[in-house]
C-alpha cells in the first residue's frame, strides 16, 4: 500500500486533508508542521508547511495525484510515493475498505 508524501501551506493542509478523505481517495491522512528551505526562482526561500502522508491503494494513487494536483496552490507541489512494504495486514485490509 503506498503513501503519499505531500507538503502544503498550513492554510491549505487542513482542506487538502479533508478532501482527499471525503472523496475515499485516502483511508487517513497525517499531518505534521514543518519547516522548508528550497530553492524556487533563483531565491533560498524558507517557509512553514504542513507534510500531509495520505494513505491510498496502488488503484487510487494516481486519481489521488491528480487530486491533490487539482486542489494544491502550489505550481509545483511535493507529490512523493512511499511503498510501505512491511504494513501489518489488518492495517491494509482498513485502507483497501476506507477507500473503495
């Protein structure tokens, strides 16, 4: 089962998260403050953020994508995959029947 690993503005995140949840696109969505220092037009820009880890099936990630794609107001927003590869079963069966 994958997760997405996702940083938005903290005045984003909260509706980000929600929607992605609503629409059965993730099972649950983590949210943690954090803070950036990236590199955008030339500048060392650093900011506070949200990462958002939404976990989703293999079947709905890329509708998850486009999703959060859709919805980020961002140009170009952190949009990462993590396979978990050692997720306890039942935790799995939970996420496949959060987000059919």
């Amino acid at each position: 089962m994958p997760t997405a690993y996702i940083t938005a503005p903290p005045s984003a995140a909260p509706d980000l998260a929600a929607a992605l949840v609503e629409e059965r696109l993730a099972a649950c969505v983590n949210r943690f403050d954090c803070h950036s220092t990236f590199r955008w037009e030339g500048e060392v820009v650093q900011e506070d953020e949200v990462v958002l880890l939404a976990k989703t099936t293999d079947e709905r990630y890329d509708e998850l994508v486009a999703r959060v794609e859709e919805a980020h107001p961002y140009d170009v927003p952190c949009i990462e995959r993590f396979d978990e590869a050692d997720a306890l079963d039942s935790f799995e069966s939970w996420i496949a029947d959060a987000v059919r």
